[in-house]
C-alpha cells in the first residue's frame, strides 16, 4: 500500500522559530529541503550532517546529528535531501540549531543522534547524476507487478528489474545472473532497495 501522507515544506528559519529556549520535539508533518555541505570521508565531521537552503547563495543553515558511519557514501556534499522533521528534536547548542533525536543530562534535554535505525525514515534522497557509482538507498519501491513471482535475473545472464515508487517512478534494477541470489523470487512487498546508482 503506498502512502498518500502530505507533508508541508519549510524553510530553515521556519523551522528555527519552533525553538523557544529548550530542545522541543517537532509535531508537524513538516519537510525541509537542503543541500549537503559536510562529509565525513576524511574524518573531520563525525555523526553529523550540516546543510543549507539553497545550493547557491544560501542564507541560512542547519545540522542533524546522525548515528551513522561513513554517511558520506548516502549524504554526498552537494546533493539535495528532504527531511522528514515530525518526531525530531530541535536544538541548540553554543548558538548552533540543530535537528536529531534526544538525550537528558540532569535533567535537561538535548539533541542527539538520530539512531541509525531511523536514519533513512526521516531522509528522502533526489537521486541526480553526480551520484552515479555511488551507494544509495530507496524507500518504499517495489518490482514492477509483472516481474513478481519472477527470480531476480535469469541464471548466467544479466538481467534487468523494475523498481517503481508510489508516483510510477521506474528506476531500472540490474542484476547479476551469477549472483548468489539469482534464483531468488522477487518479493510481492514494498520497502527499501540498496545498491549501486
């Protein structure tokens, strides 16, 4: 079944509005759009992730704290991402805002890492051609209804599987006919695909 849930997109000093002097959990079903400018891939940056409001020329920023290694392999710098914010925390921290999940500390709360298990249910990722050869994950795809009750490729051959998303989008799957899961049955559920874009 897919999802007809609505969500509002907002901008960062928006969303900044919500803090009024203590980490409060965000309640709406709020989305907010940024572009990736940290990485972790030389160890500078570890569990966060800091982005803007536009690619060029942004006025404002923001970082999620993520409990999740080498994240530079989803969250390259430049790509556009939309969070899902409802059910997050936000914070700040020696005039830093900051999104994530929670701790308390003698009694206060603050933002925390978003435990790695929940990373990509408030992440939604716009596949671009900068992130070609890269690790991606997709949520709430399925196999095209036609190739269920199919084997995910034909023995010895590569072979070509449809992924479509809730909009009809089409992401073509290929597969390996000397996998190791070749024989499997493609399953007839939707949910996440990782691979190589």
């Amino acid at each position: 079944v897919c999802s007809d849930e609505d969500f509002s997109v907002v901008s960062v000093s928006e969303l900044k509005r919500l803090y009024n002097g203590q980490t409060v959990q965000i309640q709406e079903d709020w989305v907010i759009k940024g572009y990736v400018v940290s990485s972790d891939k030389s160890g500078n940056f570890f569990n966060i992730l800091h982005f803007q409001d536009a690619s060029r020329g942004a006025t404002e920023g923001l970082q999620i704290e993520l409990e999740l290694r080498d994240s530079h392999l989803f969250f390259d710098i430049g790509q556009s991402v939309f969070i899902k914010l409802k059910g997050l925390y936000i914070g700040q921290t020696n005039g830093l805002f900051k999104i994530g999940g929670v701790f308390t500390s003698f009694g206060n709360r603050s933002v925390g890492r978003l435990p790695n298990s929940v990373v990509f249910n408030h992440s939604i990722l716009e596949l671009n051609e900068s992130m070609v050869n890269t690790l991606v994950r997709i949520d709430n795809v399925e196999l095209k209804g036609d190739e269920i009750g199919q084997s995910f490729s034909v023995e010895k051959e590569e072979t070509q599987r449809t992924l479509v998303d809730c909009d009809d989008n089409e992401l073509k799957l290929m597969n390996s006919g000397y996998s190791d899961f070749q024989a499997q049955i493609i399953p007839d559920k939707m949910g996440a695909a990782t691979g190589v874009l």
